[in-house]
C-alpha cells in the first residue's frame, strides 16, 4: 500500500503543470495537452506558505518592484524612505542563507538553513515581502529546487520544476508571473509560475541550452531569453530566445555565440545581450524582435552582465577577459571607452541618486571600483575582504550598499557619505564561503504587500506575525 502511494507521488506530468499546494501533503493534477511544450517532466511539489499569498496583485494598486538587474521598474524612490530592512545573501558552499540588517547591533546577522545545496541567486517578488531563491548545483545532489522566503518570518519553502537546476529570473511588471531559466545541459527551458497562487504553469523549451537570463518586455506580452550553452564542435549555441507570454510559445531566436547576459534599457525601447564567445553585444529592438544592430567589441574581451545608465545614454558592460569596463553609447549603438577595472570585471550597480556606481571584478583582485557615471571615469577602488568580487544592492535611500566576495568568506559593507559625496568601506562581514547574489527587503508591517498606493504611508517596521501586526526595529 504504501509503495502505491509513493509511486502515485511521482507521476511523470506534462510539463506543463498546476501545482496544487495543500496544508500537508502535494497533489499531482493532469492538465490540458494544448499547452506547448513537448517534453514531459516530473514535478513533486511541496506545501504552500502559511498566509503567503497573494505575493503579487495586479488588480488594485500595482506593487512595487525594487529587486535585481532583470526585473523593471526599479523604484527606489517609492521605498526611500524606508532606511532599516535585510540583506538577504546566498551563501553557496555552506548551504546556507545569511541575513544582515546593518544598522542592528552585530548586524543582526543571523542564517537560514536550507535543504538543498548551493543556494545561488535571491529575486525580490514585486510587493517587496518574498523572495525566490535557486539552487545552482550542477550536479553536486538534489538540484531541481527553488524557494520562497517570507521576509517577515525568513521561513523558506520548496517546489520543483521537474527540470534539473532552476536558474535566474524575472518577474513580469504586469502579471503574478515569474519565469526562470535553467542548467539543464540537455536542452533549456524557461518555468512559468503564478505568484499568488505558488503553482508552476509551464516549463517550455526553448532552442538552446542553459538558459540564463530572462527580460521582460514592459507590457509583459514578451520575454526575451539567453542561454549559456555552448558547443565549440557544433558551432555557436545560445541565441537569445523571444517568448511570447500568452501563447506560451517561443516565436524568435536572435543572435548567436552563447548570448546569456541581457538588460534591458530603463525606457523599455532596447535590449542588449552580450555573446561572450562571438565578442559581440547585440541591440534588439523590443517592438520589432530585431537585431538592429551587433555591437563589435574587442577581440578576446568576454563581454558579460550588462546595466544601463538611469537616463539610457549609455550602457556598461563587464569585458570579463581583458578586466575592463566597456562603455557603449546607446544612441550610436558604438562602443567608446574602455576603462581599467580589474579581474573578470562583471557588473555595474548604480547609487538610487548620485552619479556613482559600484563595479565589481569578479577574478583575482580583491577590490570594487567605483565610477563616476558622469565623467564616466573610475574614481576610486576599494578594497575588499575576498576576492570575486560579484554581485551587490544598495538600499533605495542609497545609505548602504553590500557586495558579495566568492573568493572569501565575506561580504563587504560600503556606505554612501553624502556629505563628502563618497562611498567608503566600513566592514567585512564572515559569513561563509562561496556569497552570490544579494538583495535588500524592507522592514514593514499593516500591509501584506507594499504597492504604489500604499508604500509611501507604511510604517518602516518589522511585522511580529503573518497578520502583519508591527513590532520594534531591532536595535
């Protein structure tokens, strides 16, 4: 009898799947077969989250987005007066999360422990209170997971996608929807999933392998996706894929030479992908899916994550290869300056309301370089506890700003002084080796979600329970 019952648990589903959370225990339920995809994946899902939903909800008052590099609109400036909330940081060789609140004594740093290795990326749903969190195991134990935190209580839940090692993601501006890519090196997929409900929608294929980064038109009507697959014996893999959202269909590949990095531009007209191995950014017209233009770039540079200045003049991208910081005139669609970084140079993170950004250099050295968007120019370099310097958020009043040191056991705590109008170093914090991604989440409580009506009017405190009952700042 209960070896039936294990084997019903792990029916083989359409991809394609309504995940059905209960109280206790999952249910496997069959859908309809015009969905489109054609690979059938397994899925065992886990139990929803007391009281978590709806994490998004479009039909009053949109919330209120201010989460990753991939994610729009970024909006600092509804949440700026919110100066106290957590960092949440992967920590992936110790199998752990860690939490940092920088104005609380000792930092408030404490851990979530969780349940499946290498917790790699965090994405802040819109609404600012749950994060989705994967897993990058890539071969190193149970790797078809992904979580969800609930900021006010840091308790994670689990689901599964069927597809080995859920990827980055991004959430669309105008529906409960996330989609993420995957690892897979057999074939790449993006996951759809309702983000009021918690239930997986869809996993579709897509043309190449390891899909990476997701983008998002700012209508929401389409996705557009990289991969990081590549094959030197078969040609360049990794085109960047157009979804059409509603139909569930991949109807464009554009580019090609392993294109994984994308970013779109803050007016929502153009989006870039470099293709690392071609040595190439292409510029995609977002209402036409074209490439209008390849964006050569030196040969041998390994161009990887991409940002956009807030006014759309220019765009930056790490030149990992040669440890230089390309800058690309957007309305040349040119490269016109390369700029002495470091190491691996990566990625560009742009102060809420100042002319500087923190870039980071993810190989050997052991130092963020700070630009002045301005003069576009690298001002200063600080130095770090790790090397790898990789990924960073600052808090939307632009007080706090953490970067994340693979190379070490630390992260590293910077600070915006604006009367010097400086950033400056303050601490390096162990929490383990192997830090990823990073990102901030306020303090709130009285609303279950902030959105545009209400996030100005919400008191900057921690919630006691699910009810959303306001507490004290920790000291």
């Amino acid at each position: 009898m209960m070896k039936d019952k294990r084997l019903y648990s792990m029916i083989a589903l359409l991809a394609v799947v309504g995940m059905l959370f209960t109280a206790c225990q999952p249910e496997v339920v069959e859908v309809e077969k015009e969905v489109i995809v054609e690979k059938v994946v397994e899925v065992e899902v886990t139990a929803r989250p007391d009281e978590a939903t709806p994490i998004t909800d479009f039909a009053g008052s949109p919330p209120v987005f201010y989460t990753d590099s991939w994610t729009w609109p970024n909006q600092a400036d509804l949440l700026a007066h919110m100066s106290r909330g957590k960092f949440y940081i992967p920590v992936q060789d110790e199998g752990q999360i860690a939490v940092i609140d920088p104005d609380a004594e000792d930092y408030g740093l404490h851990f979530i422990k969780v349940a499946y290795v290498q917790p790699h990326h965090p994405w802040m749903a819109p609404g600012m209170r749950h994060v989705f969190i994967n897993f990058q195991s890539e071969g190193k134990g149970d790797h078809d997971a992904y979580g969800w935190i609930d900021t006010w209580t840091d308790k994670i839940t689990y689901g599964q996608t069927g597809i080995n090692d859920p990827f980055h993601g991004a959430f669309s501006p105008t529906q409960t929807l996330l989609l993420n890519g995957d690892l897979d090196k057999k074939g790449g997929h993006v996951h759809l999933h309702n983000t009021a409900t918690l239930e997986l929608v869809a996993s579709i294929e897509t043309s190449g392998q390891r899909s990476r980064d997701i983008t998002f038109s700012h209508d929401g009507n389409y996705a557009f996706i990289g991969h990081q697959g590549y094959d030197p014996d078969n040609g360049l893999l990794g085109s960047v894929d157009v979804l059409d959202v509603s139909a569930q269909k991949i109807v464009k590949s554009l580019g090609e030479g392993r294109c994984r990095s994308g970013k779109m531009s803050n007016d929502g007209s153009v989006v870039l992908y470099s293709c690392d191995k071609a040595n190439v950014i292409i510029a995609i017209d977002v209402e036409k899916q074209e490439v209008v233009k390849e964006i050569e770039l030196p040969e041998g540079s390994g161009p990887f994550n991409i940002a956009f200045r807030p006014d759309d003049k220019y765009a930056y991208v790490g030149l990992k290869k040669i440890g230089k910081l390309g800058i690309i005139d957007i309305g040349a669609l040119e490269l016109v300056e390369a700029l002495e970084s470091g190491t691996d140079t990566n990625s560009t993170y742009f102060h809420p309301t100042a002319s500087l950004a923190v870039v980071t250099n993810d190989g050997a050295d052991s130092h963020v370089s700070i630009l002045d968007s301005e003069q576009n120019k690298i001002i200063d370099k600080i130095d770090t506890g790790g090397k790898s310097t990789h990924n960073g958020h600052w808090t939307p009043d632009g007080h706090w700003f953490i970067v994340t040191n693979r190379g070490g056991d630390t992260v590293t705590l910077l600070e915006y002084v604006e009367e010097s109008g400086t950033i400056e170093w303050v601490d390096d914090i162990v929490v383990g080796f192997g830090t990823n991604g990073v990102l901030w989440a306020p303090y709130f409580c009285g609303e279950q979600i902030l959105t545009v009506a209400n996030a100005k009017n919400t008191q900057n405190l921690p919630s006691t329970d699910t009810d959303g009952k306001c507490g004290e700042l920790p000291s």
